[in-house]
C-alpha cells in the first residue's frame, strides 16, 4: 500500500496522500446554503485520512446552473457559509478543492427534473434529439463565464485550497464538447472537438485570472457519451490531445480524468487507462476515478469493483497521481485509515440506502 500513501505536491496543494474525495451531489444544502451537516460530512471524511476533498458541485450565479434545490451555491451569503465547511475540514486534516458546476440542460440523474431556471446549453439539446430551451446567445455566454469567475473569487475568499471546473458528464461545458449537442457554427461550434473546446477555454482562462497563478486549477473531464463506452469524444490518442492540449494552455494545472471504470484501457494497443493517457499526452498530472473501493456486486450490477492492486499497479507505474473514490467514501469515511492499517474486513460495503442521508 506504500504507493497509496505517498505525499503528493501541485502547487499549494501538499497533500499526505493519494486519495482523493470524488465530488458527489448530495442534496444536502436547501437553499443553496451549506450547512452544519454538510461541514461536518466533509470533516469526518478529512478525519478519516483522505488526502484531497473535492466538494460536490456548486452552482454559479446563473438561473439555470443546478437541477436540485438541494445542491449548493457559491455567491451571496452563502461563501461565508462555505467558509465554516473549509474551517472544519482544515480541522479535521485535509484540504478542500471547489468544484464550480453549471448543468446546462440537463436533467437532474435518477429524476427528471429540469434545470432550475432558464436553461442554458449551446444548441438547445439536454442530448441528441431532446430539445430544452434555446440556444444560449452571446452576452448568455459572456455572463456564464463571468458567473465562473466570480464563483472562483468566492472561493478564494471561502479559504478553499484549489479549484476544480466541472467539464464531464453531459453538463454545460461537455455539452459544448460533444457534436451531438453542439451545432453551432460560431466561435463556440466547429467540426473538430479542438474547435467545440473554445467554451471551455474561455471559462478556464477566466478563472484562472480569477484566482492567480498559485492556486491550482483542476478540470473534470470524461469521455463516454453511451453506458457501454462504444460512443465517446475522443476515438484516437491523436484527438484526445487535440482536445486537451488548449485546456491545458489555458491554464490547467491537473485533468480529473472521470469514467464509470477505472480499470478500462482507452486506445487499443494500450493498457493505459483515460488518466493515463491523459498525462501521457499532456505531462499533466492526473486523477483517475472509477468503480473504486465497491464491495457490492449485486448493487453494482456486471460492473466489477477496481481493485487495489490494479490502482496500486497504475499508480506504483506513474499512469497518474491520484485515486478518487465516490460511493465508497459515502458510506466508510475511514476507508483510507482502514485501508493503510489493513483492516480490510472492517471496510464497510456500499449500499443505496446511504445516499439518502449525510453521515
């Protein structure tokens, strides 16, 4: 488990570990306002050895930026709560990263709902074929990417330790990514998926000015646009990097590389997983996420969980940096602490139940 416990440096991130605290929504902050409960769920996770936390998403200063009423915000009174919550992680032994989310069109997972307010989404389509609202004017995107930079500002001000922009999972910047959902033929469309990444360049140049050279700046990205990875937005390590090379230019200091399976190699000829390829062509470090730590097989369905020596492999081999874990975490906050003392069988499994309270 040595690998797994190695400290790691980016920035002003000095973490004391390799793991990392997927974001996860938990509905959680009515209002938009997060709080005691919220800080003492990310706080007992910090207490339980996780390295980095990275929050769930947090809305920006747009009507159409969350799905759920339950999820968070970062503007207004709510930064000072926000404040409370890193004061407590601190506390408890981590730092804390903000992940700034705009949903776009989407609709919430698991229950159908729509954006909030006005939905924003550059041609219209939550996917293809599903039209909701209009296509998002120009002074809608300036005000969107002014909204990411305030956001980050707050931040700042909140005490967090890093940044991370939410551009994955069918949201607001990976629908500017995906052909299906972007049919604009502007600056902010294009053929190529080089051309379809000029939002994202956008946002990330603007926060990045928000918050200065010396905090660092994560980005979530996915590839899998179907539940059997056979439709994804890259085909080729030729036009991954494509696609990476300008977020990285604009500013980016580490990729979180999400997908459903940690363990799944991305390109044929190679067993180099999405995070590996992604630092292979880059040079950036990278987090992978995916399935890791699940001791439910019946919840989880045909999906395996990743095991720790296939993550320990990656990681003792450099392929990237840092692990995150999601559901696991949910329901074992000591998971790391159990992990490094080898108490195995005290790990806890993971079951539905758990997501309907913050423990």
């Amino acid at each position: 488990m040595t690998g797994l416990f190695d400290p790691f440096a980016l920035k002003n991130l000095h973490l004391k570990n390799r793991i990392v605290m997927a974001p996860m929504t938990r509905s959680g902050s009515p209002g938009g306002i997060p709080g005691k409960s919220v800080a003492q769920y990310y706080r007992r996770r910090a207490e339980g050895d996780v390295g980095l936390i990275i929050t769930e998403g947090v809305g920006i200063r747009r009507p159409g930026s969350l799905n759920d009423a339950g999820s968070p915000v970062l503007y207004d009174n709510a930064v000072e709560h926000w404040a409370r919550v890193v004061e407590e992680v601190h506390d408890g032994g981590a730092p804390i990263t903000a992940q700034l989310w705009h949903v776009g069109a989407r609709p919430r997972e698991g229950f159908g709902t729509l954006p909030l307010g006005e939905p924003d989404s550059p041609s219209g389509f939550a996917w293809p074929g599903m039209a909701v609202g209009k296509p998002m004017t120009e002074a809608a995107i300036a005000d969107t990417i002014a909204a990411y930079a305030e956001a980050a500002r707050n931040a700042v001000d909140a005490g967090f330790d890093a940044i991370e922009i939410h551009g994955a999972h069918g949201y607001l910047i990976d629908q500017f990514f995906w052909k299906a959902t972007n049919l604009r033929t502007d600056r902010w469309g294009g053929v190529t998926l080089a051309d379809r990444a000029e939002f994202a360049v956008a946002v990330i140049r603007a926060v990045r000015d928000a918050i200065g050279t010396d905090m660092a700046l994560l980005l979530r990205v996915s590839q899998d646009k179907s539940p059997d990875g056979s439709i994804r937005l890259a085909n080729s390590p030729q036009e991954m990097e494509s696609w990476l090379a300008p977020l990285v230019e604009a500013g980016i200091d580490m990729l979180h590389c999400s997908g459903m399976r940690n363990w799944r190699t991305e390109f044929d000829g190679s067993d180099l997983n999405f995070a590996g390829w992604a630092k292979k062509l880059t040079g950036l470090p990278t987090v992978s996420v995916g399935s890791v730590g699940l001791r439910n097989p019946g919840f989880e369905g045909f999906i395996p969980p990743a095991s720790i020596e296939d993550v320990l492999r990656r990681l003792d081999r450099g392929d990237y940096d840092l692990i995150a874990l999601g559901r696991a975490l949910i329901v074992d906050p000591a998971w790391p602490r159990k992990i490094r003392e080898g108490r195995l069988g005290e790990l806890r499994p993971f079951s539905a139940e758990a997501l309907a309270t913050l423990e």
